[in-house]
C-alpha cells in the first residue's frame, strides 16, 4: 500500500505521535508497503532532513495552530497517489486541512487522536475547553465526522474519547500501538550511561523519561518519593526529559523543601544511547500521569525489563496490571507513595518475576510489529471492502449527542 502519514511537526522533542510514525514507518516499509510524511515544519528544520522517511515540509506553520496555504493544494494534488492518508492529533491545522482537501476526494483518511479527545483537558483547562468548543462543530467535529475510521490506540482511550464533547460523531477502532524493540547490547548500554553519571552506578535507579510537564504528575513523584525514600537509602530518583514549560526550578525547590535534593538527578533529555542506558540502569520506571494516550516510554521500559510504576490515568493500565508487568494506582501523592512503597518493600524474587512479566507484557502486546500489522489490517480490510462495494458502516461506528 501507499500511505500518507500528516503531523503538526517532526521534532522529536513532540513525543509520542512523532516516534510512533517514525517507527511504524521504517516498518511498513520494511514490509514492502510505502510511506511518506506531511508536516507543518519549515522545510529547513534541521529535524526534518534527519527524518528517515520521505518528506514534505509544508510550513513554516503560522503560531502554534500551524496554519500554512500550501497543505491543502498540496493535499488535493498529491493525496490521490496514495491509497490512505493517516491524521496523526487533532487541534492543530494538519486534522482541519486534510478534512478540508480530502472529504470530498475519493482518497480515505484515518484519525489518531493520540489522546488528545481526553476529558481530562476539559477539566483541568475549562477556559481552553471552552474555546475549543467554539471551533469543534465547525472543525474537529467534522473531522472525526468525515473520517473512514477513527483509530484508538486502547480501550481506555476510546471510552474517554466520548466524554468531552456531546456532539460527536465517529466510526471507532482499537488498534494496536509500540514501539521497537530495544538494543540487544544491554550492558554495554548500562556502562555508558553510569559512565556518564558514575553517581548513579551503585544506586537503586527510579526512573522517570518524558516531558517535564504538569500533566506528567512530576510534583506528586516528587512528594511521594520524599515519603518513602528512608525506605532504602540506595533509592535514586532520575527525571529525565526536556522541560516544555519552565517547570523544573519549582521542582527542584520542592524537592530541596522537602529534604530530598540530593537524592534527584536532573540528566536533561536524554537520547539515544544514553536513554536506553537509564533504562537498562533503572530498577523500576515511573510515570505518576494525570493523563497519557499510551506512553511510548512506558512500552520502552517493559521491552527493557524494567517493571512500571503508572497512574490509572496511562491509558494502557489495564494491560500492564493484567500482564504483571507493574504496579497501578491513582494519580494523587497517595497513589504514587502506594506504588513506591510496595515496589521498594518487594524482595529480589517478586522484582525479578515482575522483570520477567514485562518482558513478556512488551513482546505480546507493545511491538512495532503488531502496531503495524494493526495499521495495515485497517487500511487493507477498507481497501477491499470499497471494491467490493460495501459502503455500510463499521460495527465501530458511533454517533452521540450527549455524554
């Protein structure tokens, strides 16, 4: 197949939707179909020429909401060479102009949301839900309306999907999403990040890998952290990413309020190397979330061996419970202090078997591979189903107009 991948940006510092393209991606092709990418980038971007797949750089956006004039000329004269095109977010002008140039062309488009439908943005920013309300019938609305399918990454997040705006609209499907498998080499990785940090070798390594940001329950680690620290005085606790919003002075005088200054490390964003390095270093990966489509660290770790210390709010809870691949609680100080306490209280028998169970958890349910294969079922199963004339709709499909 031909596929068309459209995204607000390439930067990797954007997390998730753009890894996850980049990965499936390399493996669809691997796989003997096509792929290439539409972005809101400048085509100048020094993230776009390392991109490793086809790429046209459509902007540069205007502000954060990305509107250029080129997408949907751009769109209406190349999207008929491809047999779909997949809509990585929402909000953003990638969502709105490919509706605006395909919902008339006979070229089918797919939505991943990639959480961002999730009610917890309408109660934690009602001013900016409010707003969005103004633009959702006109925009998003019929976005998702329009769509061949809207593809949910679990089950959790199709639920929520439903409860933030009363005029919705879609045809749903759950399919799977991952990440690829980790270097084998774990060893020599660990060695090269403890020769980056010599500090951290002889400790105990709780790590937390993503985007420093109120939404990643960063504060509440913190404050948990200080109320079981004395549990073992090997305990270390990393925070490990790139801070989007300039949050990380309060936290670090948070965390000198509460005594625990030296026993937080601060490494920055960490890539490559270096990040399967504190993975493979780590005795338990941590992520206190009030909200997360799926968290494509979270699969990272498991793949890597390291059980999960995660909020009900990761999206992809269940299946790690489910596997025995962690431990899952609230999004409170509570919660995550229930989660630390019970991992720093397990003897070296229960920690390895868990190690084991998130292995096992990754290699069944977070690979690439299955993320691909998902894709590829979807957009050939349509494919098929068009030919043969078929135009009802999916068993997915859903229409509400109140939650």
């Amino acid at each position: 197949m031909k596929i068309l991948h459209l995204l607000p940006t390439l930067d990797p510092k954007a997390g998730g939707p753009t890894e996850g393209v980049r990965q499936s991606g390399l493996e669809l092709i691997a796989m003997g179909h096509q792929v290439e990418v539409a972005s809101l980038d400048a085509p100048d971007a020094p993230y776009v020429a390392d991109f490793p797949l086809p790429v046209t750089a459509l902007g540069p956006g205007n502000s954060t909401y990305g509107y250029t004039p080129r997408l949907v000329p751009w769109l209406r004269e190349n999207a008929p060479r491809f047999d779909a095109a997949v809509v990585n977010g929402l909000w953003q002008y990638q969502s709105y102009g490919a509706w605006k140039a395909l919902h008339d062309l006979d070229v089918p488009y797919y939505v991943f949301p990639h959480g961002m439908l999730d009610p917890w943005f309408k109660r934690t920013y009602p001013l900016k839900h409010l707003k969005k309300w103004l633009y959702w019938p006109w925009a998003e609305y019929r976005v998702l309306r329009d769509a061949r399918a809207v593809l949910f990454t679990a089950e959790e997040e199709r639920i929520q999907a439903r409860q933030s705006f009363w005029l919705y609209r879609a045809s749903e499907r759950v399919v799977s999403f991952g990440t690829a498998s980790p270097p084998a080499d774990a060893e020599r990785l660990r060695e090269r990040f403890w020769a980056a940090f010599p500090a951290l070798k002889h400790r105990r390594v709780l790590l937390f890998l993503g985007r420093i940001h109120p939404k990643k329950g960063c504060d509440l680690l913190i404050r948990a952290f200080a109320k079981t620290a004395s549990l073992d005085a090997g305990a270390h606790l990393v925070i490990a990413g790139p801070d989007s919003v300039g949050w990380s002075a309060e936290l670090k005088t948070l965390a000198g309020e509460l005594g625990i200054a030296s026993r937080i490390t601060w490494p920055g964003m960490l890539q490559g190397e270096l990040k399967w390095g504190a993975f493979h270093a780590s005795d338990a990966f941590l992520l206190p979330s009030h909200q997360e489509n799926f968290g494509i660290a979270v699969a990272e770790a498991l793949g890597c061996r390291v059980p999960v210390l995660i909020s009900d709010k990761v999206n992809i809870w269940r299946e790690v419970a489910e596997g025995g691949a962690g431990l899952v609680a609230a999004d409170t100080v509570q919660g995550t202090e229930e989660t630390l306490r019970c991992w720093l209280s397990l003897d070296a028998a229960a920690r390895e078997t868990m190690r084991v169970q998130a292995a096992a958890t990754f290699k069944a349910r977070f690979t690439v591979a299955a993320m691909a294969r998902d894709l590829i079922e979807v957009l050939q199963g349509d494919v098929l189903s068009a030919q043969a004339g078929d135009h009802a709709p999916s068993l997915g499909a859903v229409s509400a107009s109140k939650s």
